[in-house]
C-alpha cells in the first residue's frame, strides 16, 4: 500500500519553512507523499519543489492546480522546474476548480469546463514529455516558439485530474494518468469512479490509471470535539456542486460526516475499505480538524500500515 498525506499549515510565521517541518515528521513516521492544495495565497507547485528538495525520498504532489486562469505552457514550465528540483519525485495534480471562485476571483467565466480539460491536457502532454506542442483548439492555444523542455525534468512528470463526474473522469481517463477524488467514499468509488475511469482509459489504449483518493481522517480521543471542527471546517466543499454530489452518494448531508475520525482501529479499517474499493494510492487530510498531538498520532499509525 502507498499512503501518504495532504498538509495544511495553520497559524504560522513562515508558510514554507513549517510545511517543510511538518513534512519532515511525515517521512520520518514512514510516510511516502505529501501533497498540497493550489490555495490563493501559496504557489503549490512551488511549495513542493522546496519540500521535495528539502525531505530527500519524500514523493510530492499538488492537489489540484485548477485549469481556469491558467495556461499549458505556464503549468508545464512549473511542473518541470519541480520535478527537476526534486529529481523525479513530483505528481501533477490539476482541477477544474470551483465555479464562484473562477468567476468571483478571476473574473473568468466559468463555461465548457470539460472542453477546456480536454483541451488543457492535450495540450499539456507533449510540453510536459518533449518541450514542445503546436495545439490549437478552440479555447486554447499551446505552441511555442522557442524550446519548453527544462533539462533535469525526468523521468516525464505523472498528471492527475481532480476528476469525480463521468464527463471529467472519461476526459481524464481518456488523457491522463489518474484521478484524485475527495470525499468521494468507498461506494462512490468503487460503483462509480472506478468503473468508469477505467472504462475510459481502456478504450483509449491507456494503462490502468491511478486511483488516488484523499481521505479526511484523524487519530483522536476526544472524537465529539473533533468531528464538530471538521462538520465547521469542512462545510466550504459543501458549496461545490461536484462535492455536493459524492457526498449525498455516501449518504451524508454534510461534508465532516465523511472524515473518519476515532482510535487507531477506526482509521486504519478506513484507509483498507478504500483500497477495497479501488484506490491504488491513499492522501490521508489530517491537518483541517486537529491539533499537532493528533497529527502525529495519525502520522505514526498510516507510517505503520
């Protein structure tokens, strides 16, 4: 099993040197990835170049760099210098992101969202893979003039779409290597998700994608506190149509209902019933609904599986 974690730094004087401590404490407890969310006020790709340069061994991710408002041949000089910076140990993640932030934030209208994936990644590929690309869609545009390939950026950097509808899992199926589904749960996955990436991936001639789920989750004794915080702190994905999807296929009414949060028995069944499910990989969310003691409590038990 390959399992590793999604950090989140809270209430910190320095962003970049705490998330590579907390990173460390995750290699050391024996974990294997850390992944990080494309938020507005960190650059992502840029934190995991540092992390990944700093923690040697330690695989890195970002989870997921939204397509709006970005360009192939940007995202692909970004994931390049990453990969180049931590000597292959770097997973692309991207997403479609959410609605009311593309059009609130960036002023971009959030419109054929699942043509601009298809478009994003054909476009993406061959930058990625040789440094060059001569697309032209009618969204998006990828040919450059001058060389795109970073020296160092091997071996090809591995690309993932935030993908849980069947129109996004079939492009991503279709195009890429894998999805990263959130608070999609075991049912969702296996009845869903999986069959239906799959599917798409073979007829496209494509090996078996990964399948890597983030799971909400934490090691804790005071189990009433701590779901209260993640019902509190978990509430943004409630407004996210695709979230609100996979949370009414589990189920549930609202979003911390899905974190499995208990003693160690409780998180460790989770994690396996996902694997059950379908995951190849499984990105444990620790640091939305507890403290440092939890944290390394969780660190310690995923380490150990």
């Amino acid at each position: 099993m390959t399992i590793g974690v999604a950090l989140t730094v809270p209430d910190t004087t320095n962003y970049v040197d705490s998330s590579v401590e907390l990173a460390r404490k995750a290699a050391d407890a024996g974990l294997r990835s850390a992944w990080f969310g494309q938020r507005l006020d960190y650059d992502s790709a840029g934190l995991a170049a540092i992390v990944g340069r700093e923690v040697p061994g330690l695989h890195v991710g970002t989870s997921a760099i939204p397509i709006f408002g970005r360009h192939p041949l940007l995202v692909s000089s970004q994931a390049q210098t990453t990969q180049a910076a931590t000597h292959g140990r770097y997973h692309l993640g991207l997403a479609l992101g959410a609605r009311f932030i593309v059009e609130n934030s960036f002023g971009l209208p959030f419109e054929r969202p699942i043509k601009r994936l298809r478009e994003f990644l054909t476009a993406l590929r061959p930058l990625l893979d040789e440094g060059a690309a001569d697309f032209r869609g009618e969204l998006l545009t990828a040919a450059p003039n001058l060389p795109a390939k970073v020296p160092g950026a091997e071996p090809r950097v591995p690309v993932l779409v935030a993908a849980m509808g069947p129109q996004a899992l079939r492009v991503t199926g279709e195009l890429a290597d894998g999805t990263l589904p959130y608070l999609a749960g075991p049912r969702t996955l296996g009845e869903q998700i999986v069959p239906a990436i799959t599917e798409a991936a073979e007829k496209a001639g494509r090996p078996a994608p990964r399948i890597v789920a983030f799971v909400p989750g934490v090691v804790t004794s005071d189990v009433e506190a701590v779901r209260e915080k993640a019902v509190s702190n978990m509430a943004f994905y409630e407004q996210v149509p695709s979230y609100q999807r996979v949370i009414a296929a589990e189920g549930a009414t609202r979003a911390g209902e899905l974190a499995a949060i208990g003693d160690e028995k409780t998180l460790a069944d989770t994690v396996r019933r996902y694997y059950d499910a379908g995951a190849t990989e499984v990105i444990v969310s620790t640091t939305e609904i507890n403290g440092p003691e939890d944290q390394q409590r969780s660190f310690e038990l995923l380490g150990s599986l």
